[in-house]
C-alpha cells in the first residue's frame, strides 16, 4: 500500500473541522434572507398598508396601467373612474400605486 492506516485515519473531519466546512453555507443563506428575502418581504407590507388605506377620490394606477379615481370602496373590489362616466371594478390587490392628488386632470 502507498498510504499507510495511520495517516488514513488522519484525514477524517473532527468536530471543530466540521462546522468550518458549514460556515460558508451559513453565510450564503445570511446574505439571502438581507438581499432577497427581507427587502421583499417590507415591500409587500408596505404594498397592503397602501391597500388597505384606499379611500373615495384616491388617484391610483391598476395593473395593466389603469389610470383614474376611486370613486367606490369595497372589501375585495375598487371602483375605479378610468373617464366621465366610465367605471371599472377591479380587485384592490391590483393597484400597484397611490398618485398624489391633482395627477389626473381630464377626469
């Protein structure tokens, strides 16, 4: 044999040896959770806080970029007026952003 039992034996991982090898996957899953993670996770709050503050006369954008006012309030649906007297109802997830007042002026 070219490598004798004794040396063999030398190679296995100890304990202190062990958890240096699991630090770098610590680390990478650390970097996650403040790259990714958690800033996703405030956007969506802050996103259900502007949805759940919406109220009558509000300017907003919907997805698909919608453009008017709030003119009816609903627990799962909005009213929106996209022109004069045309309104459309969507869900109130799918406001993507509250616009200041005096946005839209040909409504």
């Amino acid at each position: 044999m070219l490598i004798s039992p004794a040396f063999a034996q030398g190679a296995a991982i100890g304990g202190e040896a062990g958890w240096m090898g699991l630090l770098p996957i610590v680390l990478m899953f650390v970097l996650l959770y403040f790259m990714m993670i958690r800033p996703q996770m405030k956007k969506a709050k802050e996103h259900k806080s502007m949805t759940d503050a919406l109220q009558k006369g509000d300017e907003v954008v919907a997805a698909g970029g919608l453009l008017g006012k709030i003119t009816k309030v609903t627990d799962a649906y909005v009213s929106v007026e996209i022109s004069a007297n045309v309104e459309v109802s969507v869900q109130r997830l799918s406001i993507q952003m509250l616009l200041p007042k005096g946005t839209i002026k040909s409504i």
